[in-house]
C-alpha cells in the first residue's frame, strides 16, 4: 500500500501495518474462539457480508476486540467512551483504513482518500467548502426539486402501470442526477434509461472489487481476482473518461456552471496561498463527489422508506408535519425543508441503525493511551464500527434495535454525551458535504410522503448488501397516491427547538 502518514512532520512506515505494530498489549484484547493457524478468525465468515460478520463478533465480544485475517490484526471499537476518547484531534486523525486505501487508484488523493500529509485535502477542502455553506444550499435547492420531480414522474407510471418501485435502484437515480446537475452541470438522464447508467455501473463494480480486496490476501490478490481486476481497470478508467469529458465541455462552455462546485474546482485559488487545483485533483474530486455524494444518500433514502412503509403510525405522523408545515404549497421553498423536524428525526434515525458508511479509521498521532488502559504507539490505528456505536444500550436504551425517531428530539439530543452519532465519520476529516445530504434527504422524504402512501411487501424482510457503502437489497414498494384530505391533524413543535435545529451530528464539542 502507499505510504501513510499523520499529521506530524515525520513520515511513519510505509506499507498496511497491522494492529499489531501500534498496539503494545494486544493480548488485553479479546479475539473470536477457534482461530485458524495462518487464516486467522475466517470460520463462518462470508466474504459478501464482512460488516455483518464483525457485527455479529461485536456483540458477542464486547466494546473494543479484534479480528485476525491471513496474518494480520484488526482492532475494532465501538464503546462509546473510547468512541469519544477517538475523537479527540490532539492524540488522533483519521486513518485511511484498508478498504479506502483500496479506492485510491481511482480517487487519489481526492478529499475521501487523501493521507493526512498530502496537502491536495487542505487544499481542496478551503477551495470547496464555501460550495457548502448556506447560500450556496440555497441556491441548490431548485435543481434538487428539479430531480425529485423526475422521481415522482416515473412513480406516477410505475404506480398507473400497477407496479411497485425498486427503492434503492430509483434513489441511486435521484441522488446520482441531484449531485451531477447541482454540482456539476451534468445530466446523465438516469430517469430515461431502463437499465443503471454505465457509470453507476462502474462505479458499483470499483467501490465491490475494493471491497473484495479487503477479504484477499495481498500476495494472492493478482492470480485470485485477475479477471476482477482486468475489469476493475476498465472500471476506472470508464469514470475517468465520463469526468474528463464534463470538464472539456464546462472548459469550452462559453457559460459556467454558475459558481457549482466544478466552477470552483477550476477557477478557484485558495484563499491565503493563490494555489488552484491541478487537472488531475480535479479529475479526482469530481469521482470523490459523483460517488460519495451520492451512493451514500441513496442508501439513507431507502433505509428511511423500508422503516416509514413498515411503521405506518410514524409514516402519518411525518406525513401530518409536512401537510401542516408545507400547506397548499406546491414547490417547498428552502426554509420549508429545515422546518419538517419530524421528519429529519425519521432520516437520523435511520441513519443510526443503517449507517451507510458503516465504519471510519483513526490512528493515533503519538504515543497515547485509549480511555488510559490500552497503550497505543503513534500509528496505531482502530476501526471504528458506527452501527454498533449507534447500538450502544448505554447510550441508546434496551431497546436500542429497535426503530423510534423520537430518540432525536431535542430534550433526547441534548441529554446525550457528544461522538454517540457518528453516521458522518468525525473532526476535520468529517464528511464535507453532509448538509447537501440532510437537505437533499429530508426534501425528498417531504415531498414522497405528501405524494403517496407506501405499502411494503409483506413477505420482504430485510436484508443488507455491502459494497464499502450499505443498501437494503431488493428492496421494493407499493405505492398508492393521496388524494385530497382533510385538514391535517397538529403536529406540535415544543418551544425550545422553534429556532434554528441544532444538529445532532457536529455540535459544539465536534
């Protein structure tokens, strides 16, 4: 693997360094039973559902254990008090953890793949986070419409036809055109095609085969994956294609894209130093936004349509909010979105237990100790297992499996000590771009819920598919359309949450 580093000047060993070079007392970390000599902890593994397994060990093996795969150690963590110890930008950084390390042919040194050392991530980041600030959301908002009413299009056919909709194959539509057209300038006409665009497929294939490397082991990966990695290459270079073609055309446009993030990622110089982005960054933030931006909401979307279609008490109260907050009003405007409270409570919800960036890295930048019993060496490093963070009884309650978009009012967040919500990874290296999510997310969900009422499949139960990112699969819906109702029954907003909504991701200790 390349070479990784933190944030300090002094480069730290090249290479995937195993858990155990960074941690001292790895014997005080438990492991899975009936290892394998050589292999490592495999038995009953399944390689399409690696989450899912070290779920399943995590459970029964406490806050903080260990995996051991063809030699190698991995230390997982999910305590919340070594979670929050973790968070802390002084002792630690994030760690560009195998699985990511895996998409780094194709996205470099974008801003989810870049090490700490390289300067293209600060770079990037303070050329591109005013494409995130409020009046740029603002300005985003009509081309978001724009989408979803291409989504409530095909779903008045699908509906008229008598067909139920495939969730996550029309999110992955929605949110591929929200973040290409918005950011980008760029249609791929996803709404007009009976099949994926070739570059959802490509996309699709590059995030699996990094995913399958991950259960490889390196020496045996060119003779075990040769075909997979032939078509992994061409992969790649499909999207490089697709993204060098919409810079040529916004390059030769006499327009621009009115200040979009490929208009700052061309024209922009940093603010202090002067310097802009090479061409080849460019390429690589463009793939980090296209797939990032929208692969991971596309999931947040369906989890949160499987949980209203199979709770219908709270569909209707979501559903109550939108017709009180939003009215006659036939296009919401973007104040209106952040307003439906109840709604954003369901989407946090499902976040929560469906993170669908399931896991992030951090390494420590010295010589330290984890909430002071584990000693940990500078470079050492712990995944980091969201859902199991998201599960923690301590935090959340016995009943923490189960689906209740009331554990995010305001009197519940605020009860709660910071870093238990972690679907958007933490500190500096926090995903940039999770307020276009929310907004995005949150619109979407008030705009379906305001058009249809949902009906699962009774036989359908649900099942998760891995790909880095997690999707509910198979995952389709009844839809019928509401008619005129009546006036919509109170939705009451208690006073101290009538201002502006605190998140509940990033809040003063974050």
């Amino acid at each position: 693997m390349a070479e990784t580093t933190t944030a300090t000047p002094t480069a730290l060993p090249k290479g995937f360094r195993g858990a155990e070079q960074g941690w001292p007392h790895l014997d005080r970390i438990p492991h899975p039973p009936r290892r394998v000599p050589l292999l490592g902890d495999v038995l009953g593994a399944d390689r399409r559902t690696p989450l899912q397994d070290t779920l399943r060990h995590a459970r029964q093996l406490g806050p903080i254990f260990r995996r051991k795969a063809f030699g190698k150690e991995f230390v997982f963590v999910w305590g919340a008090d070594l979670v929050a110890d973790m968070a802390d930008e002084s002792r630690f950084a994030k760690h560009v953890g195998l699985g990511v390390a895996n998409l780094r042919p194709v996205a470099g040194d974008g801003l989810f793949t870049a090490y700490n050392h390289e300067p293209n991530w600060q770079l990037a980041h303070d050329v591109l986070a005013p494409g995130f600030s409020r009046e740029a959301m603002a300005g985003y908002h009509p081309m978001m419409l724009s989408v979803a009413e291409r989504l409530t299009d095909s779903w008045d056919r699908e509906l008229a036809a008598g067909r139920s909709v495939d969730v996550p194959g029309d999110m992955t539509k929605l949110t591929l055109e929200t973040i290409s057209r918005t950011g980008f300038g760029h249609d791929f006409g996803s709404f007009e095609r009976d099949r994926p665009h070739p570059f959802v497929t490509s996309m699709v294939g590059t995030l699996s085969y990094a995913q399958r490397l991950n259960s490889v082991p390196s020496p045996l990966a060119p003779f075990l994956l040769r075909t997979a990695t032939r078509r992994n290459e061409a992969d790649i270079a499909y999207l490089n294609r697709t993204v060098d073609e919409m810079v040529r055309t916004r390059r030769g446009a006499s327009g621009t894209g009115d200040g979009d993030l490929l208009d700052r990622m061309l024209d922009t110089s940093h603010p202090e130093t002067g310097e802009r982005l090479s061409p080849e960054n460019v390429r690589r933030q463009v793939i980090t936004f296209l797939v990032a931006g929208h692969e991971t909401t596309s999931g947040s979307l369906s989890f949160a349509l499987h949980y209203l279609a199979r709770h219908p008490e709270i569909a209707a109260r979501a559903r109550a909010e939108v017709d009180q907050v939003w009215g006659d009003t036939e296009t919401p405007g973007y104040e209106q979105v952040a307003k439906l409270r109840y709604v954003r409570r369901v989407l946090d919800e499902s976040l929560r237990l469906w993170p669908t960036a399931p896991a992030y890295a951090r390494e420590a930048t010295r010589d330290t100790e984890l909430t002071g019993v584990h000693p940990m060496r500078r470079g050492g490093w712990a995944l980091i297992l969201t859902p199991m963070l998201h599960r923690d009884p301590e935090v959340w309650g016995a009943d923490a499996e189960e689906f209740d978009p009331d554990r995010f009012d305001a009197k519940a967040v605020r009860s709660r000590a910071p870093h238990t919500f972690k679907p958007f990874g933490t500190g500096a290296r926090a995903c940039i771009g999770r307020q276009f999510a929310l907004h995005e997310a949150t619109l979407v969900l008030g705009l379906l819920l305001r058009r249809y009422d949902l009906r699962p499949d009774p036989t359908y139960q649900l099942r998760v598919t891995e790909r880095l990112t997690l999707m509910p699969e198979g995952l389709r819906l009844h839809l019928d359309r509401r008619t005129a109702t009546a006036a919509p029954a109170p939705v009451t907003v208690p006073d101290e949450v009538r201002s502006e909504p605190r998140c509940p991701v990033h809040g003063t200790d974050d």
